[in-house]
C-alpha cells in the first residue's frame, strides 16, 4: 500500500507516512501571515489593455475622415484665427496645464494617504499604531492592543504600569 501526499507524489511503499516532526522546507512565516492568493489579472497585464486601447482610438481617429474632422472641429484645430492652432490653445489647449495640475495634486494626496493609512488591505483609516515585531502600522480598528471602543482610564493606567514593569523601572 502505497501513501501519497497532497501534491501527489509517492512517500513510500511501507503503508508508513513521512515523520512530521520535521520542518517543510521553504516553510515559514511568511505563508502563516501571507496565505497564497487566487491568481487574478497582473497590473502589466491591464496596462497593456489600456495601451492597446488608446492606440485603437488614435488610429481610428487618424484613419477615419468624419471621426478626424470632428475630433479637429471640437478640439479646435480648424477654422482658426491668425494661425492654424489659435483655437486649440484658446480653447480645449488652454485646459492641459489644469488637467496636470489636478492630477499632480490627486497622485501627491493619493501618494500622502498610502503613506500614513492602516498597512491591513482595504483600510483607510489613518494608522497611527505600530505592530510590534512587524513593520506595519496599524488603526485602532485593526492593531489587536488597542481598544476599538475608546480607552478608559483603568486601561491607559495598566498598560502604563506593564510597560514600566517590562522595562524595569
């Protein structure tokens, strides 16, 4: 009688398993805190769609003389003024510096919230506790210490008096 593990593969032929007092090799805690996920799309992967899809548009707007015309006349480019592009950077041109403005101002704001929020996916409460042990810092809602209903006063007194405790003083 032969056993096999999950993956399938023979352990013996004595009807013995393998000792499990051994350590599985590549096992540690990194599978304990970061258990495997189910394989999704990769960012590249959605780039590439983006990418792709930009360049469809362009070339059919390039390509196409009614979709050209009317991508000119709305942004501009025809019946102008003293020159060719007078109408674009009157009009929808003049707009491109506050569209980067914006934008500059979203990815600094979104850049800032990443930074100080709680390390658990999904949280964006602001994390202002760390995790001893780890690198992470932790909301109130999520840090396992830190009492989600509010401290009392008993509690600030003995977490105080075991941190002195702890530090011999």
């Amino acid at each position: 009688m032969t056993t096999t593990d999950d993956a399938g593969s023979s352990a013996g032929t004595t009807g013995q398993q393998a000792p499990t007092g051994s350590p599985t090799p590549g096992a540690g805690p990194t599978e304990e805190y970061f258990p495997p996920q189910e394989p999704r799309i990769g960012a590249s992967t959605l780039w590439l769609l983006l990418a792709g899809f930009l360049v469809a548009v362009f070339l059919v707007a390039v390509l196409v003389g009614a979709v050209r015309h009317w991508v000119a006349l709305h942004t501009g480019i025809v019946h102008g003024g003293p020159d060719e592009f007078y109408n674009f950077w009157s009009g929808f041109g003049s707009d491109l510096g506050e569209v980067t403005l914006i934008s500059a101002v979203g990815i600094g704001v979104y850049t800032g919230v990443r930074k100080v929020n709680c390390h658990t996916k999904g949280c964006w409460r602001i994390g202002r506790h760390s995790l001893e042990g780890t690198p992470y810092i932790l909301c109130r809602h999520h840090h396992p210490s830190v009492p989600s209903t509010g401290a009392t006063h008993e509690h600030i007194l003995e977490q105080h008096r075991r941190y002195k405790e702890s530090h011999g003083n």
